[in-house]
C-alpha cells in the first residue's frame, strides 16, 4: 500500500480537510486500541496514518498561513490608502 499523495489533500476543501483529521486521529486511536488489546495485524498502517496526519496538519497550516498574510496585506493596504492617523512633524525652535 503506497502512502497517501498529499496532491489529494490539497484538492479538499477546508470542512472536509477538518473531517479527514478527525477521521486520521480516530483511526490512529483504533489502531492504538487493537495493538493494546493484541489484534492488530497491520502495525504498518500506524506508519500511513501518522504520514496522513501529517499532510493533513501541514496543508492546514499553509492554508491558515496564507490566510494571516492576506489579512496582514490588506491592513497595510488600507494603512496605506487611508491614512487614519496622520503625523504632524513639529517645526523645530529657532531661538536662540
């Protein structure tokens, strides 16, 4: 069984990459459960789905990146653009 692509997980949308973390914790969580109880039969699907969860956490964080930048860029745009507060220089003293 290859490991999973993680050009899959970048073709899922925000709600169904949450799903398919949940879904990966639970399965790990399943896995963790037959191990302890001595029924597992496949110990190399701890190894796909912790590489699953991995993706799934990184493609989350991208997104979550470049959701941040973009708020952060169109601050400095609007800063920018509409300057709220203007400066006022102060005329330096003359006087001797």
């Amino acid at each position: 069984m290859p490991f999973p692509k993680i050009e899959e997980v970048r073709n899922l949308s925000d709600d169904e990459l949450v799903a398919e973390i949940v879904n990966t914790k639970r399965e790990l969580f399943n896995l963790r459960m037959l191990k302890a109880t001595g029924r597992l039969e496949k110990p190399h699907l701890f190894k796909h789905n912790r590489h699953r969860l991995a993706q799934l956490l990184t493609i989350e964080r991208e997104r979550e990146l470049e959701k941040e930048a973009e708020v952060s860029t169109q601050e400095v745009a609007e800063s920018v653009s509409n300057p709220s507060s203007t400066t006022s220089v102060e005329a330096a003293d003359d006087t001797e």
